[in-house]
C-alpha cells in the first residue's frame, strides 16, 4: 500500500517524503533578536494528595505546613518492586505508593520584566490524567488526557508587577462509568498510570501576533514534502498566525529552510493582512533543488525550518525554528518497509516511559540513556507504547534515525456496559481529542512513520465481561475503529493509521467471537506470543502465513511478541517443565529460548513491515505478580531500574548490531546445580573459542542465529571460569562468567523432576528437570488462574511439598555422565489419580518394580522413597523408566556415591 501527500491509493511503488522536526520550536532564530521567551517553572512547588480542593488553595496566605516541597516533573507514585538482590534497588514494599486520585501543586513565580505587555501563556507538557489550572485564583479551564502538551493563555489573570499564584489539580483515579475520570483514556491496560505533573511546566511569553499557540499544543507551523521526478524536493509548510492586537496588523512572514552548513536551501516572503482576534493560516511551498534525505540510522540528515514573522517597519514579532528531515517511505504488503525508495527492515522494541525511583516523572537525560542502550542493542525502530510519549524521544529518534510508531491511549477496552451510552460518547470524543493532540504535536517528526489508533481492542470484545457486558452480547469495536482511521486520513493524509490486534485467527479464541480488525486501519499490528500464553514458539510461522494469506493487500507487522524472565531465577533445561506466563517459575533461560525461536522467524517473513519486542524495559503495573517481582511486568529485555541487561538483550545485539560482541548466557545462574551443562554464547563474530579453566573446549564457527553452544561442557568442583573469546585478531573481543560447583554437587545429582525451575526448599541443592528423553512433565497442583498462584495438592509425608508435586510422567529416561563407581538412586515417588505399578531399569540390570496407590485432591496423595544401588562402569548412568499397569512417574532423582 503506498498514498501520495494528498492521501490518495496509489498502485505500484508511491513515496511519500516528510518534512520532519525535533528539538525546542522556540529556539531563536538569531540570538540577538527579540522573540517570544520561555520561563522554565521547575523549583519550589508545594504539593498535596487530597480528594477535596484544600481549604484556601487558591489564596497566597494559606498554611503551607502540610504541603510537600517538590519538583517538576514529579509523580506521587511508586510501583513494583523486585524480590532479589541482583542490583541496588529504589523500590522496596516500605516506599510504595499506588495511590490513585487527586493531588494539587501550588507555586509561585515572579514575571520577569522583559516579558511585560506580552501575551502569556502557560504550557504544560503532560498532567495525569486530568488537571485543572487556576491563576491568582481565576479557573483557567481544564485538560483531560494525561499524556499531551496543553496551553492556557493566562494574560487576563497574570500579575505583571507582583507575584503569581499558580494552582493545579490533578486527577489519576481509575476510571468507572461515574468517576471524576470517567471520560478520560485509558479505562484499562497492563501499565501503572502515574499521577502528577510529570512533564515540564513553562511559561511562554508572546507578542500580540504570533505564530499560533493554540492549536491543540502543536507548534502552529506543520510541513509537509513530495519528491518531484527530476530528483527536487517540494516542502509544503501550513503556519497558522494568531492577533490579538486591538487592531489590524500588516505582517511579513518569511520561511525558509536552512541546511546543516547555515546555507539557505530554500526561502519564501508573503504580506499579511491580521485582522484583530482573528488566526490567519498560510500555506507556501519551499522547493529545494538537491535535497539531502533524512535517511535513518544510516544519515539522519536534518535541515532547519523557520518561520518569521516581522511587522511593517521590520522589526521581529515572532519566530519558530524547528530541525526537520527530508524523507519518503512506504509500506508494502509484500516488500515491507521502504524508506527512500528502498526496503527498510524495521527491528526494535515497544517502550513504556515509566522507569524505578521516577515513574513516570523521568528526564531528557534517562530518556536519551534509554535510546541508548536500545541503539547499542542495534534497534532501529521503536514503538512509544500505549499512549503519547513527550517531545525529548522524539528529538532523539530524528537525530539518530529511528522510526516510530505513535499511538493514543485506547488500550483494551473502547467503552463501559451498554446502559452508558454518555459516557461512551465521552471515551470515543476523548480518543478524538487525544489523537488530534499527538498528530498536531508530533506532526513535523521525520521519525514518525504510523499513527496508532488501538491496541488490542478485540481482546474486550473477546471476553464481553472485561468491558462490563453480558456473556452473549458480542460488544464491536469497528464503529470507534472506523472514526479514528477517518481522523488520521483528514488530519494527517501523508502517514498511515494502524493498530495492533491480539486476538484474529488465534487458534486460542473462537474465530467467530473475534471481531476482524485486522483491515480497519491502514496497516496493522500484531500482539502475538506465542511460546509464553499459548503455543509453543514455532506456531507463530504458520500463523504469520495464514494472515498474510487472508490479507493479501494489508501491510501486517508483529507489534508484541516475547516472554517474561527474572534475572535471579535460572533453569537447567528450558524445556524440563511448564513455565509460568502469570506466575513465579519465569527462568531467563526460557525467556531467551521464546526469543531465540521467535526471531528466527520473524526474521525469515520479507513481507513484515516492523516487528518490535514487548518490551524494552521491565515496567509498572498492578495486575502482576510474577517471576522475582511484584507489580512489574517481567517482559523487558532490560530491568525496570536499567542495571541489567538480560541475556535475550545480548540474543538481539548479536543478531541486530555490528560491533564486534562476544556474551556467556546464563552467567547469574553461579551456584550450579549440575557438573555438566551446556554453555550457550550469543556473538557476531565468525568463529568464537570457549575456554573452561584455561582449558579450550573448541571452536564453534558461523554460529546460526548467532548463537553457539557447547553442549557437554564438565565444571570442576569449586570456582570455575568460563571465557568466551574471539579467534585470532578478534581474541580481545570477550566474555568471562564464574560459576561455583559446591562439593555436594560433585560426580552427584539432584533432579526436580517435571519442574523447569527446581524447588529452592529441599534440603539439598536440586537442579531442574534434565538429562531426559521423553515423557511429559506434569503437576499435582491445581491451576490458579489468571496471574493467581496454583492451589497445592496436599502430599502426605514430604517436607518439600513444591519439589514433590511436579513429576515426569510416561515412558522416559534420564542419561547422567559420572565417574565409575557405586551409587546410591534414591527416587521420590508420589501417587497418581490411579494405582499403577512400573519399572525402573539402571544400566541393564534387574528392573525395579514400583507400585503406587490411587490419590486424589480431597483425600491427599501419598508419597514413597524408592531407594537401590548401582555401579557405573562406562561413565554414565542410564535411568528407564517403563510403564506396566499405568504411566510411570518419578517427582525427584538424587544419584549420590557410595
């Protein structure tokens, strides 16, 4: 699908160039000009949680005793915490705060002299999620939205010669059909919406005419850019000119676009007529002979726009200057992304703003350390999820080339029960109102490739009872979805609309609950992981192709896919038992395998447009307990506090990035639970040596995927060092991990069966299920549900309950390398639904018949110790387990020399 600059379909391959921006659009046109000034209100605000507006708030006089000395950007809020000590940790569950309501911030501020006799206006970058703004006690109105900019003009209430006095209130209750919040997105969602005034807040003095300050927070001044075909560039810039002079005004604007070297590319003077309280709007169009394209990561080549206003006499009334970029793209169904003419593979990652210690009150500073790390990974793209990120990421992603994807707050569900048909007239004229404000302000980003009007809104109508409806009514989120598509096309007609979806041709939901949204935008998302909810990882191939198949001519990207991981919880094999998606057992081995199978297909689909992780960052929210945390969604391929990279980060570096790197997976699993391990390294480079105490173990070369392994590597017992390392002139490029093997686990083992993270309670250190072929790994436990802990099954006579209830089931084998010599097998057996007898066979010699007797959830189940000795005489002990009258199953193996 590629449109032209006006919106229309074209057949055949259609660019589409923008006129980009970034950085401050009140920076100087000339240093010694005078321009409009901006007034940074930082420093000395008070501020107050409370439901009730606080008795003389808007009066100078008021008792400041209880107020709390803040400053802005800032949020009361404090959620999610980690329970390891990997790193230093912000949060901890005596500093969380949750609170969600209202809070008020007072300050007050002084006029500087040079702004006298000008229009002021108060600016605010974000307030979450509502606020109300009073100046010397005059209610200057309300914003509702908590991720936009928004203006006041406050020069009726400003006191020029004495102080001010600027009152706040925000708002960040969870909304309900009857809150104060009710019509404010979003209503639902898996993040924390932090309160507070966690942008910056400035005052922005102007001239009586000026360029427009009151078009939905954007900069009054919008571009946009076609390519002729003899190779020219022709810019066509929108400026809106606001009077508020008493009378009428003869004005010169003057725009131009000036290259990096300060050459004039491109100029243009029109006469205006201003009539007084009226906005004119001015449309010119710049044609620049040679443009040089913004062109990604590989040149984001930025020119300079500005616009001029000067009055009759040629004094300056006015100006806006903004970087912008020059570049055209396309989307295709088939070829994917282009940029410039030329396909673009897009790879990155979704990014929540929210980080530990801020919230949401973060700095240009963490933001830029963000992009950072992302662009080290080697991403190229990056998707500001789910709702309006601030001006500081945008500025970065134009200077360094990254494409992103902007999208509103519309998050699973688009209204309440059907009886509120009011209030969801308010949501849809919300979501109107918010994605009116993102266009406007983010218009000029050469960054900005799509506008998202939804995500995952099919999931509510999925489950009726998540949007409050009864369980056979069959809510559509089509009409909300049409408007919006329609909105992007009028305001915006040179991008393109999409949405991410969850839930279509999902084996998972029943196709005909699942509402079509796939083709209701211009291109389209998919939130898809499969290997963690549903599935197993390599389901995604086949479920990629059939949608593709389906449709044809619809542009589709992979918006979400990955898995949750802990830092501090480790397993042996990934593949020992179930992981827990909404639960504890969240190895980081498992959450690099998910990424592992998933990009390698991912990677083989030309005709996906982008594909993007979930998520950049482990992030705050409140309907998770999972893994090593409380209230973080685990899904980051970096921590919520930034001090770890995890091992799938370094999986992406590898396979994305092309600085030479070398990384040992798995090196915070140090206390090893097995003398032989396989030692997986994830590095770009051609060939990669391991070494194991100075020791090679070889050379693996041309790694697929990037990803080498060593499966049988032996640890001796105490500390060992691992080293990773280039050959030849990339030697230097390296990694070392050190793993301990304490003596107990010497020529022994310690096997949690069935269990892909071993029980941490057992009197003897237990390793997760490995060393087997076939069977199934089962749990007597009963499912929890829903980010619920499973109910445990009542076992009779075992001290490590969690060890005793997972188990492998069938027939299977277990193959251990040790030395020669006798040992003790000692096997934990628990009984099953029925009695059943089977055999247990060590190294060929006479079988072990084990009979159990039938258990149940009421009753309990009962446990036995099945104990026998064994000699090994070829370095390895075979275990197989044989059903007779039922399946076999063992709950824990100890192999210990006699």
């Amino acid at each position: 699908m590629f449109k032209s600059a006006c919106g229309a379909v074209l057949s055949g391959l259609c660019v589409i160039v923008l006129l980009g921006c970034s950085g401050n659009q009140t920076e100087h046109i000339a240093k010694d000009e005078p321009v409009r000034s901006v007034k940074l209100l930082a420093d000395n605000w008070q501020f107050m949680l409370s439901d009730t507006l606080p008795e003389g708030v808007l009066s100078p006089g008021v008792n400041a005793d209880d107020w709390q000395s803040v400053s802005v950007p800032h949020s009361w809020n404090r959620v999610g915490y980690y329970q390891n000590s990997d790193s230093d940790h912000l949060h901890t569950p005596d500093n969380i705060n949750t609170t969600m309501g209202a809070g008020y911030y007072r300050l007050s501020f002084t006029l500087d002299k040079a702004s006298a006799g000008l229009q002021h206006w108060l600016e605010f970058d974000a307030a979450s999620r509502t606020a109300e703004v009073w100046l010397n006690g005059v209610r200057l109105g309300e914003h509702r939205g908590g991720f936009n900019r928004f203006r006041f003009n406050a020069t009726a209430a400003i006191n020029e010669n004495q102080a001010n006095l600027l009152v706040v209130k925000v708002d960040n209750s969870k909304p309900t059909a009857t809150s104060t919040t009710f019509d404010t997105l979003p209503i639902a969602g898996d993040f924390f919406v932090h309160g507070g005034l966690y942008r910056p807040v400035r005052l922005v003095s102007t001239p009586d005419v000026h360029v427009a300050m009151d078009d939905f927070g954007g900069p009054g001044v919008y571009a946009t850019t076609t390519l002729t075909p003899a190779g020219t560039a022709e810019v066509n810039v929108n400026t809106l000119i606001s009077s508020l002079a008493e009378t009428p005004q003869q004005v010169l604007l003057t725009t131009r676009l000036v290259d990096a070297a300060g050459n004039v590319a491109a100029q243009q003077q029109i006469p205006l007529s201003l009539q007084p309280a009226k906005r004119t709007e001015q449309s010119i169009t710049l044609a620049i002979p040679s443009p040089h394209l913004w062109h990604g990561v590989s040149d984001p080549y930025l020119y300079k726009l500005e616009a001029v206003l000067t009055d009759s006499e040629g004094n300056w009334l006015d100006t806006v200057s903004q970087p912008y970029g020059l570049r055209t793209i396309g989307v295709d169904a088939d070829k994917g992304f282009i940029l410039n003419g030329k396909p673009l593979t897009l790879k990155g990652v979704a990014y929540h703003q929210d980080r530990e210690g801020r919230g949401w009150a973060v700095s240009p500073e963490d933001i830029a350390e963000d992009v950072k790390l992302l662009v080290d990974m080697g991403a190229n793209t990056i998707r500001l999820a789910h709702y309006p990120h601030g001006q500081p990421v945008h500025k970065l992603a134009n200077e360094q080339g990254i494409i992103l994807w902007d999208e509103i707050p519309l998050v699973s569900v688009w209204r309440y029960a059907e009886e509120y048909e009011a209030a969801n007239q308010a949501l849809l004229e919300n979501a109107q109102l918010q994605l009116t404000e993102m266009i406007k302000q983010n218009f000029n980003h050469p960054s900005v490739a799509v506008w998202g009007i939804a995500n995952e809104v099919d999931f509510g109508a999925v489950l009726p009872a998540f949007l409050g409806s009864p369980p056979d009514s069959e809510p559509d989120p089509t009409p909300v979805l049409t408007v919006l598509d329609k909105q992007v096309a009028e305001l915006d007609p040179s991008r393109y609309s999409t949405l991410a979806n969850c839930c279509e041709a999902n084996a998972r939901w029943p196709a005909d609950k699942v509402p079509k949204t796939t083709g209701l935008s211009q291109t389209t998302g998919l939130n898809r992981y499969y290997g963690w909810y549903y599935g197993k990882p390599q389901d995604l191939d086949e479920h990629l192709d059939t949608l593709h198949g389906l449709y044809p001519q619809q542009p589709i990207s992979v918006s979400e896919y990955g898995a949750g991981g802990a830092t501090s919880m480790h397993s042996d094999n990934v593949f020992g038992g179930p992981v827990a998606a909404t639960g504890r057992h969240q190895p980081e081995e498992y959450m690099s395998y998910v990424h592992e199978a998933n990009w390698a297909i991912l990677a083989s689909k030309p005709y996906l447009w982008a594909t993007w992780i979930w998520n950049a960052f482990d992030f705050a929210t409140t309907t998770r307990v999972e893994g090593d945390s409380i209230d973080i969604n685990t899904k980051g391929v970096i921590t919520y506090d930034r001090a770890i990279n995890k091992d799938s980060y370094y999986f992406y570096q590898a396979n994305w990035s092309d600085k030479p790197m070398v990384h040992i997976t798995s090196k915070r699993y140090v206390e090893r639970a097995y003398q032989v391990t396989a030692v997986k390294v994830y590095s770009n480079l051609t060939e990669v040596e391991l070494l194991v105490n100075g020791e090679s173990q070889g050379v693996q070369s041309n790694c697929i995927m990037a990803t080498c392994e060593w499966p049988d590597v032996r640890l001796t017992g105490g500390e060992n060092t691992i080293i990773a390392r280039g050959v030849g002139d990339r030697e230097g490029v390296s990694d070392t991990a050190n793993w301990r093997l304490n003596a107990p686990q010497v020529n022994a083992y310690h096997i949690d069966t069935g269990a892909i993270m071993a029980s941490d309670t057992a009197p003897a250190q237990y390793g997760s299920d490995a060393f087997f072929s076939g069977g199934s790994a089962k749990s007597l436990d009963k499912p929890g549900g829903w980010g619920r802990p499973p109910k445990p099954a009542d076992i009779k006579d075992v001290s490590d309950q969690p060890m005793a209830t997972t188990y492998r089931s069938g027939e299977f084998s277990y193959a251990l390398p040790l030395d020669e010599g006798k040992y003790k097998v000692s096997l934990l057996v628990v009984a099953q639904a029925q009695a059943a007898e089977f055999m247990v066979t060590a190294n060929n010699a006479k079988p072990v018949a084990i009979k159990t007797p039938a258990g149940s959830e009421d009753a309990g189940y009962a446990s036995q110790r099945v104990e026998f000795d064994v000699e090994v005489t070829n370095g390895r002990l075979q275990l197989a387990f044989t059903p007779g009258s039922g399946p076999a199953a063992v709950s824990a193996i100890s192999v210990t020399p006699l």
